[in-house]
C-alpha cells in the first residue's frame, strides 16, 4: 500500500477538454497519491457542472518547459521561413476575414 501522507504525494496539472472543445486546456494542479486518484480529484474539483468530456492528469515533473529568457534563440529560426509568416500569402477578394 502506498504511503498516504499528503506532503509526499506528487503535484498534477490537470487539464479540461470542454464539451464544446477540441482541445484540453489547463485547469490547475493538484496534490495526489497516484494517477488514479489525480483523476479522481480531478473530476471532483474541475468539473463539478459536468463541463468536462475528457480529464488528462500528468505528474507536473514529467512536464518540461522552455526558459523564457532563452526565447529568442528558440524561436529565432522561425525568421528565416518567411513563407510561414500571413503577409508572404495573397488572398482573393472573395474572400474575408481571414
């Protein structure tokens, strides 16, 4: 059986997918024995209005971020690809709001 003192247990991001989403976002973090109970917790805290579809739960040290202050040199070679920049295409007049 697994130790069940609270200020061992792991921190989860948990994130949402909405009934009228695509995509899961981020809805907060919780303190968890396991997987199981993270989504257990999860469903009990996030989404109690039955506003959720689908629950992802990952333990938040398996999360790798980029360093802000290295964002330039992580993005930098975006620059060089003009084609993925919106002005380097011509839309038709037909077309609007895009």
């Amino acid at each position: 059986m697994k130790d069940t003192n609270k200020a061992e247990w792991p921190l989860w991001e948990v994130f949402i997918r909405s009934k009228a989403g695509l995509d899961h976002k981020h809805a907060g973090s919780l303190h968890a024995a396991d997987a199981q109970m993270a989504m257990e917790n999860a469903r009990d805290v996030y989404t109690r209005r039955m506003e959720g579809v689908s629950i992802w739960v990952v333990e938040s040290k398996y999360i790798h971020a980029s360093d802000p202050e290295e964002s330039e040199s992580l993005y930098d070679p975006a620059n060089d690809k003009i084609y993925r920049h919106p002005t380097f295409y011509n839309l038709p007049d037909e077309v609007k709001y895009m």
